[in-house]
C-alpha cells in the first residue's frame, strides 16, 4: 500500500505489477478503476509549440526510453526523442530547439523541425587518435604468412571429406 490517496474515490492505492512494470491501483477495484503510472511525468515548463495549450512533459516510454511529449495527449500528438529548449529557432522561428547528443558530431542544439536544417555546434566531438599506420614490410610479412596458412589447411579439407565419405559407403551396404 501506498501513501497516495485515489483522485476519484479517495481510496489508498496499491502498488502492483503489471507486463510493462509497477503501477499504482485504486484499493477499491471492483468499483473504481482508476491506475496511474508509480514515476509521474515530469513538467517542463516549456508551452508545446503545436497545440499551444498543453506542456511539454518528461515522460518513460513502455520500453523505459525517455520522451518529451504534451500533457494534452490523445488530443496533440507532438512529441520528441531529445530534450526540448524553450529558444526560438533563429531561422524558421518555431518556438522550441532541442538539444542533441551523438558520438560523430558532439553535442549540438537543432530545430526539431524536419524541413529546418539550422543547427548549432554546443560541445564538439571528442577526437579519437588516429590508428597506427603498418610499415611495408610488416604488411609483406602478414601476407606470405597468411599465404602458408591458407595453404596447408587446403589439403587437411580435402582429407576429411574423403575419410567421412568412405565411412558412410560400408554402411549402406550392410543395411
């Protein structure tokens, strides 16, 4: 049981477990229904830039990934991967930016929108050092001692296919 108290009936509500993980239950269950989710949403205070009257809120998918979704949401839609930042993009003027964090091009804030394409660079990427380059003979040895390799390990193939095939010929004949 809970601390919470039902926002319908007042009851206590109950932890329980369900396919996507742990949920709050009204203790009244036959006669109320009322679930909510164990981790609320997270408000943003950023307005959501497509409906214009709901909030932009932290929310964990099904799967455990973190989205940035409205609070209105079976009537807007509006949605995002990364997290939002209440800027105006300077080139199309929509009234959010977000920010984005990849390996290949660090740390930058974009426009969410698709046919957008401003960008601005926040932390660049970590360089990694460049791999050791092989002199010419160390490459010339590699290769003739792959080449041996390759040419002894033919003949032991072939061998092998002949003893198992030799093997199941006597079989047959008894049978």
């Amino acid at each position: 049981m809970s601390e919470e108290k039902c926002d319908k009936c007042g009851a206590g509500m109950l932890i329980k477990m369900g396919r996507y993980g742990k949920f709050l239950a009204c203790s009244a269950y036959p006669e109320c229904k009322n679930i909510q989710p164990l981790e609320k949403p997270k408000a943003l205070d950023i307005a959501c830039p497509q409906c214009k009257e709901g909030e932009m809120m932290e929310k964990k998918s099904r799967y455990g990934k973190i989205f940035y979704s409205c609070n209105r949401y079976p009537k807007c839609k509006y949605a995002l991967w990364n997290p939002p930042k209440a800027e105006a993009c300077p080139k199309c003027s929509w009234p959010l930016t977000e920010i984005k964090t990849t390996k290949r091009w660090g740390t930058v804030q974009r426009c969410p929108q698709e046919e957008c394409d401003w960008e601005k660079e926040l932390i660049p990427p970590v360089k990694k050092p460049a791999a050791k380059k092989t002199t010419a003979k160390k490459a010339a040895v590699k290769k003739t001692a792959t080449k041996k390799t390759a040419a002894k390990k033919a003949p032991a193939k072939k061998t092998a296919v002949k003893k198992t095939a030799a093997k199941k010929a006597p079989a047959k004949k008894d049978a």
